[in-house]
C-alpha cells in the first residue's frame, strides 16, 4: 500500500460524502483503492465499503450488551474498534490496494483525542498514514474563527504526527469574497495577523493573537484547499498532494 488517507473532521463537516466522492474519482481515474469504514454509529453510507466495522460493532450493540447510553456506547465502540486495527490492517495487506480511504467516526474527539485512536492510525496505516483535515467552511469566515479552526487541525496534527493536509470542505457554501480570504490566511500567516488585529477589542481577540503566535512558532499545517463533494473541485488537488508527499510516481 502506498498511502492510507484518514479522514478526520468535526461532525458535520462531510467526512463520509468527501471519501465517497474521492472514492468515485479514483475509481474513474484508474486507482487500485479500497475503502474502510470505521464508524460504528454510522445510519447509511454513500459508498460501499470493502471493511465495515459496523458488522463487528454497532452503538446499538454496545447499548443492548453493555446497558450503555448513547454517550457512553459512542467512547466504549471507539475502544472497541481499536481492538480490530490489526485484522483490518492483515486484510487490506491482502487485498494490496494502491490507496486506501479511511472514514472516521463522525465525533471527531472520540477518534482524535483518545489513545484507541492514535493505536488505529498506528496499526492500520503505520507509515503509509496520511491525514486529510475537514475545516467547517462556517468556521473559516472570520479571523478568530479561522484561528481556531487551524488550532483544531494544529491538535489533531500533534496527535498524528504524520503528513496533514487541510482541506475547507463544502466549499460551495463559502462565496467568492469569503474563499479569497481563506486561502489567503492559510497561505499568508502575516495577512491572518493583520485581519485578527483589525478585529474589536475583545478577550477572544487576545487570546487568539496569542494563539496564532503560537501556531507559528510550531509551524502552521500549510495552505487550505477547497473541495466540494458536489462538483468534484479540489479531489484532484488532494491526490496531487497525496502523491507528491507520499513519493507515489505514476
């Protein structure tokens, strides 16, 4: 295997449409790829998996087996599907795709913020892992909440230290102005800091200066590209990224 791209982003952000999207582009592109579904809470998927943890572990499971509520099924299956990392890590060795998409459950904490997750990036994708980060174009309109977002990506980045990219995805929600700006900060760290300083005196404010000095200091995750499940704009950018990092020559 020559990249395993997991997919990691809060709730809501498209995790599962984005690597149904890219799955279809590789298809039509002649790329040997496979696809892991590794959200036991998911309803409906608009791909077909090749490995689906859902036939091993459901929250309705944990719940039924355990007596759990629905918080507490969602910490126990993110556990528990840390428990399969080695078999799903043997059977994609056999089937010997190219390229492997990985969907992460959709509460981003539960797979980032815990140890099972870091085990699974590990055990699965080991040195072959690539991380595409998925911004929340509603979080990305003004500087504070740019700021925070690259925080976000920043933590998940230090969880997985392993090559990132940021992609701002359902950029059909984000107008012209608004996508100009976005690529902008991300590219221009400087032109980010001129715009927070603009903003009105607030504690947030301070806090998110001092936020973005840090960011620097530790290297930011590089420029966003905006990507769009609906059109397909940007999956080829995201390939050309994957492949340029990853050393994949054609």
């Amino acid at each position: 295997m020559k990249a395993i791209i997991f997919f990691v982003g809060p709730a809501g952000t498209g995790k599962s449409t984005l690597t149904g999207s890219l799955l279809s582009y590789m298809e039509d592109t002649n790329r040997n790829v496979a696809v892991v579904n590794l959200d036991p809470g998911a309803d409906e998927l608009p791909y077909e998996a090749d490995l689906d943890i859902r036939e091993e572990i459901t929250l309705e499971k944990m719940m039924k087996e355990y007596g759990l509520g629905p918080n507490g099924a969602q910490i126990a299956a993110a556990d528990a599907v840390a428990l399969h990392a080695g078999e799903i890590r043997k059977t994609l060795e056999g089937m010997n795709p190219d390229y492997v998409l990985v969907d992460t459950p959709g509460q981003m904490e539960l797979f980032a913020f815990r140890v099972s997750g870091r085990v699974i990036v590990d055990t699965v994708g080991g040195k072959e892992s690539f991380i595409l980060f998925l911004a929340d174009p509603n979080l990305l309109r003004t500087p504070l909440d740019f700021v925070s977002t690259l925080f976000l990506a920043s933590s998940v980045h230090f969880r997985f230290p392993y090559p990132m990219l940021m992609v701002a995805s359902k950029a059909d929600l984000l107008d012209e102005e608004a996508e100009e700006r976005v690529l902008r900060w991300s590219s221009d760290p400087e032109a980010l800091h001129a715009d927070l300083l603009g903003e009105r005196p607030s504690m947030a404010k301070e806090l998110g200066i001092g936020m973005l000095r840090t960011l620097g200091e530790l290297l930011l995750p590089g420029q966003m590209v905006p990507v769009s499940s609906v059109s397909g704009r940007g999956l080829d950018r995201i390939l050309e990224h994957v492949d340029q990092v990853m050393g994949i020559l054609d």
